[in-house]
C-alpha cells in the first residue's frame, strides 16, 4: 500500500493553531479510527476538545513530573469550577469504587505583561490554571469531559504559558482574568448583536432587538451550548432536556451525560414532534429543547414555529444552535430564548481560531432568571483568539453569501449526477418549507451539504479524486470535506444509521474559491465514480 503525502498535516498549512488536519484518502480515514501507527505516527495536530495541543501536554507532563502520584494524569483548566466539574464527572461516569480525583491550583507570572512594559513599577500579572489530577484508567472519562463541555485550555493560551516562569502550587482558588481582557470582545459582541439585528431587518417576522450587554464569548461553540444547558436547568428547573433532531455528536453526548439527562428525537420530523406532545401532554417536564438549524449533517430544519407554540404552552425552554446560518441567511431569534453559535465555523473562516457565542433574547419569557443565571459565566476565552476572531470576521456576511452562490452551484451539478443517491442540502430537503418559513431576504441555503452515493465504493472513489483540502470541520474560506459519520460516529455507525446517518456519507463545506473552478473540481471527482 502507498501511503500519501501530507497525513496530519495542519490545515490551513503551516498553521500554529489549526482547527483541521490532513486526511488525504478514506484509507487514511479507516486507519486513523483503527488507530493504526502508520497514520497515527503522522499526526502533528488534531481537531481541538478531540484532542489535547502539544503545548497543553506539556504543561501537563511537567505538572504530572513534580505533583502527580504514580499512575497519576491529568487535564488542565483555565478556572477553579471547571476543574471541579471534570472531577464530579468523572466521580459520577466512573466505573471504580471510590475513584481519587483531586484539584490543585498553579500559579506563573508574566514576565512579558504590556502593563509592565509601560510601567516598571507595577506589579506582573498572574495567570494561575487548575490541573485535575486522576488515575489514568479515568482519562478517557476526564476528556469526555473535556469534548462536551469545551472548558479546556486551548493552542494560544497554552503557547502562552509555556514562555512564562515555570507554573509552581497555589491555594489559590481564583484566576485573575486581568490578562483575558481586549478591546476585541467588545467589538465581536456589538459585530454579533449587529448581525442577528441586520438580519432581522430582512425579515417581515417581528423581532426583538440584540444588545451587546446580552452576548456571551466562550471558547468554543459547544462551550457555548455547555453553558445555555447550565443555565436553563438554573433558571427554569432541574428536569430533562430534548435534542431535536440529529445534533452535532457532542451536542448529544452533553445533554445525554450532562444533568438530569434528556430525551432524543433523531430524526425531527413531523413524527417525533406528535412523540414530543405526546410526550408533554402525559405531563412530563423538559427543561428546554436543543436543536440546530438546519442540522449537522443531514441540513433538515426543524419546524421551529410549531416548536415555539409547544415551548410557550408547556413551559420550556428554546435554545437554537445558529451555526450553519451564521447569523446571515435566517432569522432564528424571535423562536428561541437563546441562540448560540460556534464562531470557530463561519464568522471566523480562517480555520486558526475557535470561538463561540451565547445570545439571550429579551423578550424571553425566562429572560430576567436567564440574565441572573448569565452571572455565573467565565468569561475564558483567551485575548489572542479573541483578537483573531475579530479580525477574521469583518467580512462575515459577504463570505456567507458567497459560499451560498458556490455552494447552490455545486450543489446544482450533483443533483444532476446517477452515481449519487442523495445530497442533503436546505433547498433539496423534504424540510424545505421549513428552512425557508425563517429565510431573510438575500438569505441563502448555507455552504454544507453532504453526499450519499448509490454505491458505497463511489463514496470512496470520489473522496480520494476530489482535489480540494479534506479533513475535520467546517465553515472555511477554503472548500473542506470528510467522511463525517466515520469520524465522529465511528463506534456507533450501525445506530446513527437509523437515523438516516449513513457510514458512507461525505460531508462537504464549500469554500470562497471561484465558482466554475469548484464547480470544474466536483466534476471531474464525479468522472472517477462508476
């Protein structure tokens, strides 16, 4: 077997903080879930909360090296309450007795603070992080954790501390977020206020106005989505939640393992809303109902207005992920009471930097308890990926509305292929009507789809023909697929095909480039397909 050039190599190129890496052919794919060495020895980066950065591993390591008992690991956080929420994970999913998992503080100063620049006489700045320390039997409990809640210390932040004076113990239980703070943050949130504004302009459905002093900057997108959890089971009780339709993977997982649990409709169809009623009219209490719009990767839409009418008669809540619309092409907010989004995706475009935001709606029923819960968010997002994000993302809507163009185009090609079976995309789905009940003017149907092949070695065939970057995520610049299903679901893929979610799917983000160029390259994929 050959093996091709360039598996794990960082997406963009070069990239010091990528979001994506290299997986050049579907062998590659199989080998890396089969954790074979030939491509696991390969990988010079990973996708972030799948994966620890290397910097962040040896802050660990060193940590582990003076601190740990033997047998001891260990995973790093920014602030004192996340470390203490790994450790209660992990007491709770844990299938050992008694299971020792302990928080420590550590503390460093910087010795390159601006402050100090300017002013010798001030002091230096501390930046102190918590370690959760647990037998290594437990790690893969502890970076569950991790995945679902975001809460990790991420590429720029751990680069960072790795240029400070070696990290020594503190009782501290506090973190100074002296150093967290830029006048980026500020911007991103009046940029994203502004966005959810303009975009209701273009729409004919009443809508109340975003404020600045409403959105909330995390992480990630599923930090994001972490903390609406948290919130709505403080403001409006201790019950489950519903995931509606198939969510992205840690979405579920969240929900599942997070809380009081939850009850998951896959398919968010017509059949699973009579299920939800059904299941509300015998009584029982859902704190609030998660759902994408449209989803990741199947891009059905759910009827949004239908599942507004059940939030407000049986009292819960709606929290919309927003992340393939992007604040652009739908107007999502009159339905929900909190719309939350990954800024890693579309709004940064660049694939260098993740983020995520947290919108609360002022006309939500819930909003005055939501605002009291919102007092309780870290804020952790690390200055430097605030500053890229919001340096990224001053052209967000007219990279929104190209990929829509490049993406119908693409789109319109495959719909004509008889080597295809299905393309999932907004416009070609059965939820049609759905998508485009909460379409703006100058809206579109988004830059993912993905593709389903009458015959599964033509998934193969044209993955490994198609002359464009493959690897995880979405949302780029650049156009970007994978095989989804066999990354994200590679143990499960006989469940989450019950859910329409085949094993062979391929899952593609379209890209800026020029359209007859991506259209030319779809094509020519196509000719390798018999």
């Amino acid at each position: 077997m050959s093996v091709p050039d360039g598996i794990g190599d960082p997406i963009p190129p070069n990239e010091i903080h990528p979001v994506s890496f290299r997986l050049p052919t579907w062998r590659v794919v199989e080998g890396l879930m089969e954790d074979e060495p030939w491509v696991t020895s390969k990988l010079r980066t990973g996708y972030p909360r799948f994966s620890i950065h290397p910097k962040v591993q040896l802050l660990a390591a060193d940590i582990i090296s003076r601190f740990g008992d033997p047998g001891d690991k260990c995973l790093l956080f920014p602030f004192y309450d996340a470390a203490v929420r790994c450790k209660e994970f992990i007491e709770r999913h844990s299938e050992l007795p008694n299971v020792k998992v302990r928080v420590s503080g550590f503390t460093t100063t910087d010795k390159s603070d601006k402050k100090k620049q300017n002013d010798p006489s001030a002091p230096l700045a501390t930046l102190t992080i918590f370690a959760t320390f647990m037998p290594e039997s437990e790690f893969a409990v502890g970076k569950l954790y991790l995945r679902v809640s975001g809460e990790a210390i991420g590429s720029r932040l751990g680069a960072y501390l790795c240029q400070c004076p070696r990290l020594e113990p503190t009782g501290s239980h506090t973190s100074s977020r002296e150093l967290y703070a830029t006048d980026s943050k500020s911007v991103l949130k009046k940029r994203i206020a502004s966005l959810i504004n303009d975009t209701a302009s273009l729409s004919k459905v009443p809508t109340p106005k975003a404020v600045e002093e409403d959105v909330f900057l995390f992480p990630s997108g599923l930090t994001a989505i972490f903390n609406a959890h948290r919130a709505v089971l403080q403001a409006i009780g201790e019950y489950k939640s519903v995931c509606y339709g198939f969510a992205f993977t840690d979405t579920i997982k969240l929900l599942a393992k997070v809380g009081p649990g939850s009850h998951f409709y896959g398919n968010g169809e017509a059949e699973d809303l009579d299920s939800l009623t059904k299941l509300l009219e015998s009584g029982e209490r859902i704190t609030a109902l998660f759902c994408e719009v449209p989803t990741n990767p199947l891009l059905k839409t759910p009827d949004l207005l239908a599942i507004r009418k059940l939030a407000d008669k049986y009292n819960f809540a709606v929290v919309v992920d927003d992340t393939l619309a992007n604040y652009v092409n739908l107007n999502l907010f009159p339905y929900a009471d909190i719309v939350c989004c990954s800024l890693t995706k579309i709004f940064n475009g660049a694939c260098d930097a993740l983020g995520g935001s947290l919108v609360l709606n002022p006309d939500s029923k819930y909003y005055n308890q939501l605002k009291q819960a919102s007092t309780k968010f870290v804020d952790f997002l690390w200055y430097q990926d605030a500053d890229v994000l919001e340096k990224n993302s001053r052209d967000v809507v007219e990279r929104a509305y190209k990929s829509n163009t490049n993406s119908q185009a693409v789109v319109d090609l495959l719909n004509k292929s008889p080597v295809i079976d299905t393309v999932y995309y907004p416009s070609n789905s059965p939820t049609r009507k759905h998508y485009e009940e909460l379409m703006v003017e100058k809206g579109g149907y988004g830059s993912l789809f993905s593709i389903l092949f009458k015959d599964p070695i033509n998934a193969q065939r044209f993955y490994d023909a198609l002359d464009i970057d493959k690897g995880p995520s979405l949302g780029t610049n650049f156009t970007l697929c994978c095989p989804f299903p066999m990354l994200a679901h590679y143990s499960e893929l006989d469940y989450v095909s019950t859910f329409g979610v085949d094993r062979n799917l391929i899952r593609v983000s379209i890209g800026l480039e020029p359209t007859a160029d991506l259209v030319a390259k779809f094509d020519r994929a196509l000719a390798a397909c018999n």
